[in-house]
C-alpha cells in the first residue's frame, strides 16, 4: 500500500493499486483522474515499428504458419467487435434479494465485446459483459475476426484467449518492442487470430484484452468465455457462464463499488439460471478481477476435480470452478459469491427450478 494508501483505498480498486508503465509512466488507480491518466498514457502508445533498443534473440526471428483444422476438425469462425458503451449494472433499479431499490448513478463507460455477422455486415447482438461464449471441439481451430470499433477511449486492444493453443503471432499480447501482429490492434483495425482446440484444451477458460492498457479494459468489461469439448461429448441441458467481478469507483467514477456477475448487480439484474428436475446443468464460474471468490449455490452439492463433494468453492483471478450435477431439488435457490461483503454488495442471484 503505496504513498499512505489506506485499506479502504486498496480494496477500492480490487487490490491493485499500480499499472507500471504505460507509455513509460506508472499509474496508480486510486481516483478517477488517475485512471483518466492511464487512458491517456494508453492512447498515446504508438504501434512498435523498431526494436532497436531493445536486445534480440533468434526467437524473436522466428516466423510462423497458421494452422487448419486437424482430421474430423472444422473452422469455428467469429467477428466481433470491442466497442465503448454507456453500461447499467442494475436495469431494474431494485435489489431482488434484499427488496429495496438500490439508489444513485448505476450506468458507467464500459468497454464490451460485441458480435457480427460474417464479414461484419451486420451485428448479432448487443455488446455484452462477458462477451460471446466460444465453443469449439478438439481438432477444431477458432479463428477469431477481432474488430476495434471504439470511439471513446483511442486504444488498442488485443483478444487474448486461454487454454488453446496459439503461435507468437496470434498471442493477442503487447509486448512493448518485441510486440507481434496480434498485439496491437489500433482503432478502426481489424485482426485475424487463428487458435487450436488440441486435447489438453479441453475445459473452460477465459478470453480478455490484452493491449497496453489491458487491466483496466478488463475491468471496463473486456472478456468472454471459451469452451472446448472432447469431439461428440454431449452438452449439458443447462450451462451458463458467470463471471464474478467489482466495478471500482475509480473505473467507473461512480459514487460505490459494485460486486458484480456478469456486469451486473443484485438479484433480478443479474443472470437468472432456470433448469428441471432431471437436466444436467453446469454452472462454469471464473473469477474476473484482482480478488479471491468462493462461489456457492443453497441446496445443492457437486465434485471437484480432486473428487470431493463440496457446495462452496474457492476462485481466484482468471481461474474456474465448474459447478455440475443432475437436478433433484426444485424451488427458488440463491447463488452467490460466499465472501459475504460481495455477497452483500449485489454479487448475488436467482437459480429457479421446475418440478
């Protein structure tokens, strides 16, 4: 805790309080004039044209091909686009769990994944917090139309995925001197990444920004969800995806913190998860900011990984919990984030069941 920084502060910005270096000035994010400096930093950073000052290894030579699918495989194909837009983290203005309205500015200047059509003739949805889910089967390649479509903030973004495999070129990674193409994709630009579904991809993970002013793109919303499957493995009746973040104060400039799923917050604003009695459902959890999590769902129980049954399960930044079990229980259950200040902040809601 730097310069006389309080607890409070510090846990006001998830607990990281230093970006280093953008644009060779060290941010701390403590206000929002702080983090009107790290954009402005961000925005300035030219799109490395010479690595004269820096030293060279014979890898930084190396050049790479792009890879096709392998046998049985296919091209799973997307066109999306990181666009700036005016979020809401409750729409409804009122806190379901707790019965009351829940007061003050809700909307802030998000920065979101949006989906296209082919060729980006035309948009599929709206900009999302997460963004699209991805799914691909192993022997699949992905290949990713990444689009940077914002008028507000002048950065460059990247699109960064986990779990699959990928050349240096389609790392979606700045990387300063040594950045390659994938690395910075400026507004008004568009970049093609290819990546691989190869078998020890398969699982859930996440896909973020990865560009000069990455983490704090990350919490304005730039992120997503991958999924990979063993080739025919049957899909869950009910899967959803969630994401358990804070929406900071010196991010948003709002007057509070937000504990959030999905970009929003409370009860009836954030997802409802509907399953039956005898579906298979998944709940795929992943931590998307700087804090530890522990998600819980009342009445019900499923196994780790390591085999033990558990109904509360610890998470930590860019790390999962897979949450899956046959439906037996039906009634209206809450979920949760069992930190019980995120709790209690709004990191919270429904999971309804029919007979």
């Amino acid at each position: 805790m730097s310069r006389g920084m309080d607890r409070r502060g510090f846990l006001g910005v998830g607990g990281a309080a230093l970006i280093a270096t953008i644009g060779g000035r060290a941010v701390e994010l403590r206000t929002p004039m702080d983090v009107a400096e790290a954009d402005a930093a961000s925005a300035a950073v030219k799109r490395p044209m010479s690595r004269r000052r820096s030293p060279r290894d014979a890898v930084d030579a190396l050049t790479f091909g792009t890879p096709e699918p392998q046998p049985g495989g296919q091209v799973r194909e997307h066109w999306i686009e990181a666009k700036s837009l005016s979020w809401d983290v409750a729409p409804t203005g009122w806190d379901a769990l707790m019965n009351m309205p829940i007061s003050g500015r809700r909307t802030f200047r998000a920065f979101a994944y949006r989906p296209w059509s082919d060729g980006f003739a035309s948009p599929t949805g709206p900009a999302t917090i997460p963004g699209p889910t991805i799914e691909a089967e192993v022997g699949d390649v992905v290949r990713m139309h990444l689009r940077n479509g914002d008028e507000h903030f002048g950065q460059a973004v990247t699109m960064h995925p986990h779990g699959l495999r990928y050349t240096p070129d389609y790392d979606g990674v700045y990387l300063g001197a040594y950045t390659r193409v994938g690395g910075f994709i400026a507004p008004g630009e568009e970049f093609t990444y290819t990546w691989e579904a190869t078998p020890d991809s398969v699982g859930v993970w996440p896909y973020h920004d990865h560009g000069p002013n990455h983490a704090l793109n990350m919490h304005r919303g730039l992120f997503g969800t991958i999924i990979v499957r063993e080739r025919g493995a049957r899909r869950p009746d009910v899967e959803t995806a969630l994401f358990l973040h804070e929406l900071a104060p010196p991010v948003t400039r709002l007057r509070r913190s937000f504990e959030c799923v999905n970009g929003r917050v409370a009860a009836g604003n954030t997802p409802t998860v509907r399953a039956k009695v005898g579906q298979d459902v998944a709940f795929h959890v992943q931590g998307a900011d700087d804090m530890l999590h522990a998600f819980h769902v009342h009445g019900h129980r499923w196994q780790t990984p390591q085999g033990q049954f558990t109904d509360n399960q610890l998470l930590g930044p860019e790390t999962l919990v897979t949450a899956r079990w046959t439906e037996d229980n039906p009634g209206r259950w809450l979920y949760h984030c069992h930190v019980l200040a995120h709790m209690q902040a709004g990191m919270n809601g429904w999971y309804l069941v029919d007979p």
